[in-house]
C-alpha cells in the first residue's frame, strides 16, 4: 500500500507554486525578524519568535515533500476524509474546554502537547476543504437542489464555524464558511443559491458582531480608528502610523519604531503593518504581487486537473490561503473591521505555517497530474464471458 502511496512520480510538480511559496517564505522571515529582534528582557531570546518558526517551516517542508509524492486522490476515501473531520471535531472541543485549552487575551484557541502549542482551526480549515472537495465531487448531480443537495454539504462547515465561534475567533470560522461558499459556487452551484446563502451569511455575521457591546465597537471603529485611538480603535491606528511611516521604500530592515511596544501583535495579526514601514509601499506592494502570483498559480493548477475532485481540492486549497491572506492585508489597512487572522507565511505560529505548508504539498500533488486524463478502471472478464469492475 505504501508503495502505491508514494510511488515515484511520473511527472515533476509545478516548479512555480514551488518558487512562489520559497519567495513568501524568504521575505516573511525576514519580516518576523525584524519584527522581533529587539532586547525585551535579560533572560528574553531575541530570535526566540524567528527559532519557533523555523521548526514549523521545518515540520511544514517534511509535510509538503511527503504530501506532494502522495497520491492525492487518497483523501477523498470516506474512511480518510472522516479521520480527518473527526481529528479536528475532537481538537475543536477539547481547545473550548476549561483547563484544557490555553486562554490568552480572552480567547481559548490553543491546546498545549508536549510543550508546544498548537491552535485546532488550522487543521480544521483544510480538513473542510478535503470534505468539500470529495462530498462536492460525489454529489454533483444534486446541485441543483438547495434542500436536498446543498444545505447537507454545509452541515460539516456550519459546525466547524459553530465550535470555533466559542473559542471565539469569529474571523477563521467566518473564512471557513466562505471559502466552502467559494467551492460550492467552483463545483456549479446556481446564481441564486448562491445570493440566497451569501446573503445568509452575511445577515448572520452582522448579527454575532452586532450582539455584544465589545464586538460591535470594534466593527464600528475601522471607519475612524483615530477617534478610537484610547479604546478599540488603538490597534489599527498603530498600523496606519506605520505603514504611512514607511513611505514609499521604508524606513530600512529592522528600523522601523511601531514594534516597540506601540503596534500590538507585529509579529502576528499586524506583521503586514512591518512590511510597509520597514520596506514601504514597494515592499507592500511587492508582499501583494506574491500573494496574487501564488493565487494564480494554483488556480492554474486547479483549472488544468482534469480529475473534477482534484480540480475541487486545489481550488479550495488556494481560495483558503488568499483568502486569509486578503482578510489580514485588509484588516491591517483598515479597509476591513478588525479581526485576529494571521498572514499566510508572515505571521509567527507553528501550527499556521507548517499547516500551510503541507496544504501546499497536497496543491503539488495534483499539479502532478494537471493535463492528464484520469486513466479508466480496468475490467476482468467472468467465467460467463462478460466483464465485472
């Protein structure tokens, strides 16, 4: 079986997507770096941040080499794609547990193992789109029926979206229910389905934002962050002071002054905010260019598939990683309400980046097979003279 797994591939993987993920790598290093070299404490490591995410670049680059020999078409097995689903439904409660999950800031989003944390919804995202793709390619036929064909795919992702909201992290449940949206509308889904739901959606996170006082001011509060600057306005009008620091080609790698305890988060939420007052806006929009070239390029790869599932899978592969990376480019200038999402290959988190990294190594995978003719199932002859699968 192993064998079968991880044959030697017949063809070599798309070298761009390759290319692409070593440039984002590259520049969000050194990003983190800059970020965070700076004397805090006496006992403090400086590179402590930049340490903990080359072990996840590490696990996330063993991941992706194994991944990408792997045959894909392995995850749409029912036996694997409920594993998954069933991994993740489990991590998802045990991290809304008290005692068991780790809080920071109000929020329970981490589990601690073996000293090191690690935050469910990463593997809870991909999870949904190794369901969707195979659940989207099984039942294509009843697309056509919002009762009977979609509302059953959504009940994986509404309950993914339902376990973490009470974490809460209302932004990586909402990218999970959009980037199944995005799928279900790739696989077929009718115009109108799709308004009826997306405006579902939308009505829906307008209410969870809009039900608590605390919420509804930080949705409030992107419209004139300087207003706002002593209470929740204070985040983005930090990022604002340094990406216009930054001017057009920064004030230099490790110059920048908004780290120093003003810009909350600089190596997470708001590391984008670094790149523009570090670098400027050519390094804005430098950090963007990647960001557009990788989407395209795995949307090449999907559109080249001719397997319908694999099409499916790196589509939602790349829709999930643009998409994140569009949200936190536009929470970090202000064009979006203010949200707790990292930035795919920039922000510090282990589990972020090694996540990312072997979804990349499954979107290789199927790059491997783009252009191919899924070969047809051979059929032996009976006793009889006739022919059985």
């Amino acid at each position: 079986m192993l064998r079968r797994l991880f044959a030697r591939p017949r063809r070599a993987c798309d070298k761009t997507v390759v290319v692409i993920m070593l440039m984002l790598l590259t520049f969000g290093l050194i990003t983190l770096f800059s970020a965070t070299y700076y004397p805090r404490t006496a006992a403090g490591d400086p590179l402590g941040a930049v340490k903990k995410q080359l072990i996840g670049i590490a696990l996330g680059a063993a991941a992706c080499v194994l991944l990408s020999r792997m045959n894909y078409r392995v995850l749409r097995r029912p036996r694997v794609t409920l594993l998954l689903l069933a991994v993740s439904a489990a991590l998802l409660v045990l991290v809304v547990i008290p005692g068991v999950g780790v809080s920071i800031n109000g929020s329970r989003r981490w589990l601690n193992v073996a000293g090191m944390s690690m935050q469910p919804s990463e593997f809870a995202k991909y999870a949904m789109v190794v369901f969707m793709a195979g659940a989207l390619d099984r039942r294509a036929d009843e697309l056509g029926s919002l009762f009977r064909g979609v509302l059953p795919l959504l009940v994986v992702p509404g309950a993914m979206f339902l376990l973490i909201l009470e974490q809460p992290n209302l932004s990586t449940g909402g990218s999970i229910l959009i980037c199944a949206l995005a799928m279900l509308f790739c696989a077929g889904l009718r115009a109108r389905h799709m308004a009826l739901l997306g405006t579902g959606g939308l009505a829906l996170g307008a209410f969870y934002a809009w039900s608590a006082p605390y919420r509804r001011e930080r949705l409030l509060s992107f419209r004139d962050p300087f207003a706002k600057m002593s209470d929740e306005g204070y985040q983005l009008s930090q990022s604002l002071i340094a990406l216009g620091s930054g001017g057009l080609f920064g004030m230099g790698l490790g110059q920048g002054r908004q780290k120093f305890a003003y810009l909350p988060y600089p190596e997470s939420d708001f590391i984008f905010a670094i790149v523009g007052e570090d670098f400027g806006l050519c390094g804005c929009v430098a950090v963007i260019a990647l960001f557009v070239a990788f989407v395209f390029a795995g949307l090449r790869v999907a559109l080249s598939c001719r397997d319908r599932y694999g099409c499916l899978l790196a589509g939602g592969i790349t829709t999930m990683i643009g998409l994140q990376a569009f949200i936190n480019m536009g929470v970090v200038t202000g064009i979006l309400p203010t949200t707790g999402l990292p930035l795919p290959f920039f922000s510090a988190g282990g589990t972020s980046i090694t996540m990312i990294m072997a979804a990349v190594g499954v979107l290789l995978s199927v790059s491997r097979e783009s252009g191919r003719a899924i070969p047809e199932r051979k059929h032996k002859k009976n006793r009889s003279g006739g022919t059985r699968p």
